[in-house]
C-alpha cells in the first residue's frame, strides 16, 4: 500500500484511512477468514520507522 501528502503527518493520515477502508471492505465482503495478514519480520519494521524518527 502506498500514499503521499504535502506533508509526512497527512501521508500517515492518509495511511491510516487506506488502511482502514481496506479492512471495514474485507469485512462488509465476510472474507475476514480469507484476510491473513503476512507477519513482518521485526528487523524489517525498525528499519521502516528508523526512516521517519
């Protein structure tokens, strides 16, 4: 998933809908069971956030 903003604060808030709208259509369509999210190796998201601290 991929999002831009004038600035970082509304690229995360637009973020955050994406998510969000993707989740509530997973769930409308009840393929919450078909929904499995990949675990992310913890390496993989310190390095993520080091980006943005």
């Amino acid at each position: 998933m991929a999002t831009k903003g004038d600035s970082l604060e509304e690229a995360r808030q637009n973020l955050k809908e994406a998510v969000e709208g993707y989740i509530e259509s997973v769930q409308q369509a009840n393929e919450e069971k078909e929904f499995i999210p990949r675990p992310v190796p913890e390496q993989v998201v310190e390095k993520y956030f080091r980006k943005f601290n």
